[in-house]
C-alpha cells in the first residue's frame, strides 16, 4: 500500500494529460476565493479538469443530514482528489460535522498542515518559524462515540489503534525524509493515559529506530503546545492524535501570523482532499474581501501531490512575489509595509500577473527538489493470547456513602467474583477511600476472579469465562442495582489490557 508523496514526480506526457479533481465551492466566502484560486491555477497551466460538486449548507437545508450526496460521493471515488473551499455546518439539529465525515469515510488518515513565516508582509514575533503539523485524522476522541450514563454523568470515548498509530506516526518520518526534514517530535499526555496515549507514543519508539538519520523527541502535549508556542522555531515536524493536532495546528497558525494563510492536506491510501484551514465566513461573503491565501495554499498542495510540483511551485512563488511587493488583502494590510489594500479578485490577478517571478527576501518554493513517494506498508496484526480477568461493572447509584455501597457489593459470592474495588469519577473510593473525594451517581466497581493474587508489586489475576460476568450481572439485576454498562478486563500475552484506578 503506497501514499505519493506531495513531491511525487511525473512524466511530461502525465503532466500534459489534465487531471479531474471534485471541486466544492463551499459556502460564504467559498465561492469567492474558489474563483480567485482556480483562476490563478488556469493561469499557470496546471493540467486539472475540475467536476463541480454540492457539499454543505445547501445540501444539509435540503433535508440530507450528512450535507454530502450520492453524486458528489461518486464524483470523489471516481477522481480521486477533492479540492474543497470552506462549508458551513447549520446550527441546531444535530448536525454532523461533514469534514469529518469525509475525512473518516474516505480513510483521510493524515492531516497535514505547514506552517511557515511570511515576516515582516504577516506579523509574527518568530520570523524563522517554518513547522509542519502532522496529525492522525480517524479516531482518538473524533470517533464521536458519546453517552449520557446517568443524570450526572456523560461520556465521550477515545479511541487509539496500533494501525491508526502505525500509519500516521510511520507518514511523519516519510515526509521528513521526502522534505529533508531533520526531526520529528511526538506530541502525547501518556504521563494520565497510560494505554491510549501510552500506544501512541511506543509506537512511535519503534518506528522512529528505522529513521536513524533523522531525531527524534517526545514531549507531553500541555508543555509541548506552550513550547510550540513560544518557540516555534525549535520544532521541524510534529506528529500527535487527532484532538492535540486539532489544537495545536491552529495555535502553530496563528503564532506563524494568521489561520488565514494556512492550507492543508489530508492524504489517504486512495483519496487526498485539499483546503483551507479557516471558516467559511458568512459575515463578509460577497464583499470581495476575503484572503484566498489558505485556499491557494491548499492548492499548491494539492498539484504536488498529484506530480505537478513545477506548476506548484510557480504558484507559490507568485504568491511570495505578491505579498513582498506589498499586495495585501484587508485582514492582513499593514501601514508601512503594505502597498494597496486589495480585494479577493484583485490579489488574484496581482498573483497571475507575478507568475513566473520568484521573491526576494521570503524563501523561494522548491517542491520540485522532494525525494520520492511516501510509502506506507499494510498493517501485519500480531496474535496475542487474550485472557478474561475480570469486569468493571458501571451503576447509577443515588447513594452518597461509597462504603455502604462497597460493603453490600462485597459481600456478594457470585460464581467465583469478587469486588476488588470502587471508583468515581476515576477515583478509588473504595476500600479504604478518603471522604474528601467528591461522588457522582457514576460507580465503577471491579470485580475479579476469586483465585486472583497478589504476586510481586501487582495483583495476579485469575482466568474467568464470560459465564461469570454474565451470572454477576443476573445477580446485581435481581437486587435491584441499576446496571449502566460493563468493560471485560483483558490480559494481553499476560500483560494488564486495562488501567489501574486512581489510588488502586
């Protein structure tokens, strides 16, 4: 299984040949900088043919609720490539975001998003910033999987994968060996999620072993972003889950000077989607005000990957030309360093008419210098010997005292079970809890099988069969307990599949 790489080069023959991309207008200022952007492509005689496709408010209004129809879903298989403005999401209703929906159903497993200073033509403190976010796009919290257990308490799921992990931390070092990138940090919070954040960042340990040549570093996320954020310049590429990616792609923009400017790519095995990072901005649609930057940006993109890094190339370095002679739209014009305030249209046509031109202070573009294609082998699952330990059992109990419900519960003797512990909110609450801990009406009780022991620093536990869980949950049923859900404790080639309670 190859991805290309955003450099990947072609034959005259290919490059002359036009290549059919879905484009989406998007909605608010969608259509405007679709029209600047596609316009400046034609301009440079990149050899695409677009097929127009309806994405978001129009088709969520017209009573499909995944904003997406059948048409555009078979104009995206078919061409592989879809190059999309900004959409709005209607509010109320239950909604579902639509990027991520494309992103999910296409298998968009990379999201890749650089960052590079435009100093002094878009103010930033860190004029050699130049950082490329590289983050996994399917799962983690974005799986969207939420609950409401009990009257107090919700719940949303995280969800990691070694494939899920493999593939974007394996992309990272790809694309750092493709751009002559010389290092690659792991951004996770594995310190509170053991087994989640914790796969993330093993996996990384391993695959960054068959990069020697280029560094490696791993740093907790909360730290992290606010080193990110104050020294930019530090950081080559970074790699880390869908939420912190979310967040720190656009704190990484906006340190760099604007969300505005800022494209991305999200690459699958199959499908790419190109496009601007920002809203699409409602207040100011149809005022020809709007910076198509971002969209650009993402264009350029999106004619490397697709093996047309000369015609990139050409575009970006117009762009740079743009911006150094002092061509500026209205969200990033400056007194003393712009020249005209420009609308939509306008820096378009500055932008054509500097193709051609390379800038003079701001680095000149040179996709065409990447190496190769970025190639990510198929997932090989390893068997391992899976063994039931035990259960959490979850209740919605009205109670207050966590011992009076502790003592009823371990006094149960159900068919080889017994309550190892209590915890709310995470927290051990039982036996020997602290009064001070604040309950909810959501209890974890653990049980475990009645041979378990203890064995060094951890508790050995004992094999049991689905038979005992279901047979505790019978029992817990008939004494009127309020059974909200249960998670199987695993063992793994006898390692712990499950965390430990806080203070357990």
């Amino acid at each position: 299984m190859g991805t290309k790489a955003l450099t990947e080069q072609k034959t005259k023959k290919q490059l002359n040949t036009p290549v059919k991309i879905a484009v989406a207008n998007g909605d608010g200022i969608g259509p405007e900088i679709m029209k600047a952007t596609l316009r400046i492509l034609e301009s440079a005689g990149a050899p695409i043919e677009p097929e127009y496709i309806d994405l978001g408010e129009k088709v969520y209004l017209s009573g499909n609720t995944s904003g997406i129809d059948s048409k555009a879903w078979e104009a995206i298989r078919s061409n592989k490539i879809i190059f999309k403005a900004p959409i709005t999401t209607p509010q109320g209703k239950g909604y579902k975001s639509l990027n991520v929906t494309l992103r999910k159903s296409l298998g968009l497993f990379a999201n890749v998003r650089p960052v590079s200073a435009l100093s002094p033509y878009v103010p930033t403190n860190f004029p050699k910033m130049d950082v490329v976010i590289i983050r996994e796009n399917e799962e983690d919290l974005y799986a969207g999987i939420e609950h409401r257990q009990t009257q107090e308490v919700y719940q949303c799921l995280k969800l990691i994968t070694r494939p899920g992990c493999e593939r974007i931390i394996r992309y990272a070092f790809e694309y750092a060996k493709a751009f002559g990138r010389k290092k690659v940090t792991c951004m996770v919070k594995d310190n509170i999620m053991k087994l989640t954040d914790g796969l993330f960042h093993q996996v990384f340990d391993e695959i960054a072993q068959e990069y020697p040549e280029i560094k490696n570093e791993t740093q907790i996320i909360d730290i992290g972003s606010a080193r990110l954020a104050a020294s930019p310049e530090d950081y080559d590429v970074v790699v880390t889950a869908n939420l912190y990616g979310d967040i720190i792609s656009d704190i990484a923009a906006e340190v760099g000077g604007s969300v505005g400017m800022c494209g991305s790519a999200n690459i699958g095995t199959e499908v790419a989607m190109f496009e601007a990072i920002h809203g699409s901005a409602p207040d100011i649609a149809g005022k020809n005000i709007a910076n198509p930057s971002g969209l650009i940006n993402a264009a350029i993109s999106m004619l490397a990957h697709i093996g047309q890094a000369e015609v990139a190339d050409k575009v970006k370095n117009a762009w740079l030309t743009t911006l150094e002679q002092g061509f500026h739209t209205a969200d990033i014009y400056q007194e003393g360093i712009s020249v005209a305030k420009v609308g939509t249209q306008e820096f378009a046509d500055k932008v054509i008419a500097n193709l051609g031109e390379t800038p003079n202070t701001l680095p000149k573009s040179l996709l065409v210098q990447g190496k190769g294609t970025i190639q990510i082998p198929e997932y090989v699952r390893k068997n391992e010997t899976k063994e039931l330990v035990g259960v959490d059992v979850f209740l919605d109990w009205q109670g207050t005292d966590p011992n009076e419900l502790g003592d009823t519960l371990a006094k149960l003797e159900v068919y080889q079970l017994k309550l190892k512990m209590i915890t709310n909110r995470g927290v051990k609450v039982y036996p020997e809890g602290i009064k001070e801990t604040y309950c909810t009406d959501h209890w974890r009780c653990r049980f475990v099988g009645t041979g378990a022991q203890i064995s060094g620093p951890e508790l050995k536990y004992a094999p049991i069969t689905y038979e005992h869980v279901v047979a505790l949950l019978s029992k817990l049923h008939h004494l009127g307990f309020d059974v909200i859900k249960t998670e199987n404790l695993y063992e793994f080639d006898g390692k712990r599949g499950f965390s430990l309670g806080q203070g357990e």
